[in-house]
C-alpha cells in the first residue's frame, strides 16, 4: 500500500479523526499527538472552539507523510 497523502491509510485516518479527534492519528501509530487532539479537543468544546482541533486532527491525519 502506498504511504502518503490521499493513501487508503490516510482516508481511513482522517474518517476516524471525523468522529473522534486524534483517534487518526492514533490509527497511524502516532501516540503522542494523538493524546494532545483528544485532549485540546475535549477542553475547547466546554467553549465551542473544539471544532478547530476537530478540523485539524482530520486535516493531519489526511495530509501525513511518514518518514522514509
């Protein structure tokens, strides 16, 4: 399978990270910013702003390139 963006792997990342963020990344075995989505996430919604985190944990898992 081909490893980048637009990869069936990043597809399937950035829809787990549509219904829980971080939960993509974490799909891609990357732990730590995982935790820091979730987390940011779960904060910003007391206030409303949790859509932004939300957004980018879809956009980062869609958009990762893993290191050669």
């Amino acid at each position: 399978m081909s490893a980048g963006q637009g990869s069936a792997g990043n597809v399937l990342a950035a829809i787990c990270s549509f219904f829980i963020p971080g939960l993509g990344q974490l799909v891609q075995g990357r732990f730590w910013i995982a935790l820091v989505m979730f987390v940011l996430a779960a904060i910003l919604w007391i206030v409303w702003l949790g859509w932004i985190i939300h957004l980018w944990s879809i956009l980062d898992a869609a958009m990762f390139k893993p290191k050669a």
